[in-house]
C-alpha cells in the first residue's frame, strides 16, 4: 500500500505485532535491524532501546490501533495479506491454485458460492483427459484441492462480496465482513447455470437431469432426451444429442424461437429426419425418477398461445407426460461477478469478463492491472472442465509475470530511497 507517510521500524520485541500488520496491510517501510552497522548510534532513537519502535514522521506509535488511526486505514480488521488470492475452486481456480502454488505466490482461494464449480453436480465424468474410465465429479475436484494444498495453496470457504481497486494492494472483502488484501486476483468464480426450479430437480441433478448436453449426453445412449430452451444453445445441444439419442425433444415454451436461423434450419433438418421433436408452446412442469435409476419421465404442460405455467387454470392448458432418460436445461448461464460490478473490470452486458485474448503472455489480463480472468467466468462458448483448467494455468502464469515484475519494481524503489538517505548524510 501506498502513503505519503514516512515508516521507519527499529527491530524489537514490542514491533512484531506492528510489523506483522504492515506486512499484511502492503506498507512499505524502512526497516532497521539495532545490529546494522549502517545505522550510526547517533541515528538510533533513545525510546527505541532494546525493545524497538515504529516511528511515523519520526513520532512513537505503539499499538496497531494507533498505527491505523495515524495512517487514516479504517480497514484495521484486515485479516491478511497474499501475494495471490483466487476466487472460485471450481476447475479453473483450482488448476490457478496449483500453479500459483508452484511459483511460491502463496494462493489464497475462496470457495464461492458453489465449492468445486459445476463440476461437483456430474456424477461421472467421463471426457476429462487422464481417466479413461472416467471419474466421479466431486472426486476429481477434491483430488484438485489436495494436489492445490499439497503445494502451498490454502482453500477456505468464504464468499468474496467486493473488491477496491482503487488501492494497492487489493482490498477483498467477503460476506462475513473480513477483509483480505492481496497484490494479484485471479477472478476465476465460474458461472452458474440457470435453472427452472421445477419439482425433481434438486434431487436428480446429476442423475439424469444435467446442464451440459456435451458433458452428460453419451451417459444415455439409445434413450429419448429431452432439451429445455429456445436459443442458441438450446438447438446446439439438441443437435449434439442426436448422435445418442434414439429421438430429442425440444420444450420450448414460446412459438418463436430466439435462436439464429442457422441453428434453427440445423434443427429443422433433424425434425425431417425424424431425431428431433418440437414441442412448441410447452413447458417443463416436473421430473421424476429416483437416483438408483435416473430419469422415468417429465410432466410437460402445453397451452396454443404460449407460457402455459401462467395459464394453469385455464381450460385450455393441457398437461401431459413424456417418457425419456435425460432431461437437460439450456435456458442459459450467469456469470458470478457481482463482485467486481464496481471495479474497472471490462465485462459484456450478461456479466462476462473481457479478457486481452490473443497470443502470447497476458491473455488473462483484465482492464485492471493485476486482476486476471478464467474459466467460465470469462468463456461462455465451449464452457468445459478442460479448457478452463487451461485458462487457470495461463491465468496463475500471467500473475505469477505480473507478481515478479512488482517485486523488481518494490526493489527498485527501495534501492533508490537507501541511495537517496545515504546521499544525505
């Protein structure tokens, strides 16, 4: 952290404390140890003695209280300082711990909102590079966090709620109140899949009922599958799962579809064919089945003019049941960045993160110097456990840059302030 304030600290018993909040705050001081011979006797303070002393502007403070109050730092409850803090510990946050880790930045990740990312809601991953015979979703995460710990990083369940930018270092704050300062950020907090909150999905999410038709859909080949959406993804995912599928049906609650009429006449194709179902003017009303064997079947409801679930009572909605294996949602996904709406972080008008993209280092990179994206907080077209472990990596790379950098710059300016003080003598 930055002040005007001049810092001076005589080694002693009575300036750990002192000395510890400095370090964790980011000041930056002189530091004298009593056995320097560069430091004349004439140039140690009486009040120092054998205990030492911090001096602001050559005046006394002896307690954090009145450090704080001194240097006008009314966020005195900071709990810690790290050079590297990650929010999220989904794929991408967990992969940025382990390097960041290896590169001696002491990460600190926070959970989230989600510990372990939407990864930890797949039963059974099977497209995940190095286990052929797949692996079980929380298992691989829980695999990541101790390959994370074992090499440094720390993990903690916590929700960060805001970051300042507007100082260095970072403050984070989370809900609980405690605030964290940090020299990099790594925003690696995923995005969450929309869902209907109908009943049965709570209980069968992961068992049969997913959010991933690229992740899920081989799971249940030969069965009848069933798309909820009318976009992009929607007709994508649809179109995906006919390489399984003895037949898609697509539960659209509106006439008019939002996608691009590419994928529509994609689509249309496919109803030609016969793999592919429109089921216009419906929606998904429940899921049933249990988590020995997966999806039975679904309760649809259908009225001709469209968003039935409003029309219940009316006679002319009519409810019915489909059976089917697997349901999957495509109505969209959120990007969990509320906490940097108030930051200089370039985002979309969803909340995704703009990144700098292209080749070479800093791909990562965001509109705030030393704030880093990844994973699905950033990509919101391929939205894999693959690619955003890879996006980790490149991010902990990036800061782990952006980290060595500011520490040749701190030396830097500590070499030319000893220069300076020795010039006047």
């Amino acid at each position: 952290m930055t002040s005007d304030r001049r810092i001076e600290i005589f080694a002693g018993p009575d300036t750990s404390e002192l000395h510890e909040w400095l370090d964790k705050r980011g000041y930056s001081y002189d530091y004298h140890d009593s056995g320097e011979t560069t430091i004349r006797s004439s140039e140690l303070p009486e009040e120092a003695g054998e205990n030492g002393l911090v001096l602001i502007d050559g005046a006394p403070v002896d307690s954090i209280d009145q450090l704080a109050d001194v240097l006008g730092d009314q966020a005195s409850d900071v709990v810690e300082h790290r050079p590297l803090l990650i929010a999220g510990s989904g794929i991408a946050g967990l992969t940025a711990a382990i390097y960041g880790a290896r590169s001696n930045n002491e990460p600190l990740v926070f959970e989230g909102t989600e510990p372990g990312g939407q990864l930890t809601l797949t039963s059974d991953v099977a497209n995940y590079p190095g286990f052929p015979e797949g692996i079980n979703g929380p298992e691989l995460v829980q695999r990541m966090k101790e390959q994370a710990e074992r090499f440094g990083a720390d993990i903690l369940n916590g929700v960060i709620v805001e970051v300042d930018d507007s100082q260095r270092p970072f403050h984070v704050e989370l809900r609980n109140g405690d605030v964290y300062t940090t020299d990099a950020v790594i925003a690696a907090s995923g995005a969450s899949a929309r869902t209907l909150g109908v009943p049965g999905e709570d209980e069968l999410m992961g068992y049969g009922l997913s959010t991933c038709a690229t992740c899920d859909g081989a799971f249940f080949r030969g069965e009848e599958m069933l798309v909820v959406g009318g976009g992009d993804a929607a007709m994508e995912e649809a179109n995906f799962l006919t390489k399984f599928a003895s037949k898609v049906h697509i539960v659209h609650r509106r006439e008019e579809f939002r996608a691009e009429d590419y994928w529509i006449d994609r689509t249309m194709e496919r109803v030609e064919e016969g793999e592919i179902e429109i089921l216009r003017n419906t929606e998904l009303q429940a899921v049933h089945g249990t988590k020995e064997d997966g999806v039975s079947h679904v309760t649809l409801v259908r009225h001709p003019d469209g968003h039935p679930t409003e029309k219940l009572d009316d006679p002319a909605t009519e409810e019915f049941t489909l059976d089917v294996g697997a349901v999957f949602l495509a109505i969209g996904h959120t990007p969990n960045t509320e906490y940097l709406v108030d930051t200089g972080v370039d985002m979309d008008a969803e909340g995704y993160i703009r990144t700098e993209g292209g080749i070479g280092g800093g791909q990562t990179a965001t509109d705030v110097e030393g704030l880093f994206g990844a994973g699905d907080v950033v990509d919101f077209y391929y939205q894999q456990a693959i690619t955003a472990g890879g996006m980790g990596c490149q991010a902990a790379m990036d800061a782990d840059q952006y980290l060595t950098e500011l520490e040749r710059e701190r030396q830097a300016t500590e070499t030319g302030r000893l220069a300076t003080a020795e010039s006047d003598d």
